[in-house]
C-alpha cells in the first residue's frame, strides 16, 4: 500500500521535515523520519510527548497543542504497533 505524502505546518514543504503520510485508513505524522503522531477511526489522534528538539517540539503543536493527552514514548509506541497491524502497514 503506498501512501498519499504531503507536508503539514504553516510552512508546509519537505524543508520543513514534517510529513504526513496517508493511507486512507490512517495518517501518520511524521518529525524528520520518527512517526510522532497518527490519526485513524479506532483511536482518533494520538500523539506522543516531545523527546526530541524544539522543532519537532512545533511540529507536534501544530499538530495538537494539547500536551495532557499526550503519550508517554512506551505507550505511544505500542499504540502505534497495534494500529499499524491494524491497518496493514509494516514499520
């Protein structure tokens, strides 16, 4: 399955290292080449808490600035394992 590939942000261009890929089923969000973030009908967003730089640190606020319901990295992890499966898409 091959994603639809766009850029998000205000700024949106593959400078800015935040691509989103979509499969249809689901989106993923991506900071530089790290899934920070998805979206599908099971889970709705989900999005993990920054362990990286201040740039994906924007990214992750673009995408939802809310950070209490954002994942610690295991759990985000294994979400995005299981929706991954869920949808037939290899890491």
């Amino acid at each position: 399955m091959k994603p639809r590939i766009s850029y998000y942000g205000q700024t949106a261009s593959p400078q800015t290292n935040a691509r989103l890929e979509d499969y249809g089923t689901i989106k993923l969000f991506y900071s530089y080449d790290t899934v920070i973030a998805y979206k599908d009908v099971t889970d709705g967003l989900v999005v993990t808490v920054n362990e990286w730089s201040t740039t994906t640190g924007k990214h992750l606020n673009y995408i939802d600035p809310n950070h209490d319901t954002r994942k610690d990295p295991d759990t985000f992890k294994a979400m995005l394992e299981a929706a991954l499966t869920r949808h037939g898409i290899e890491d």
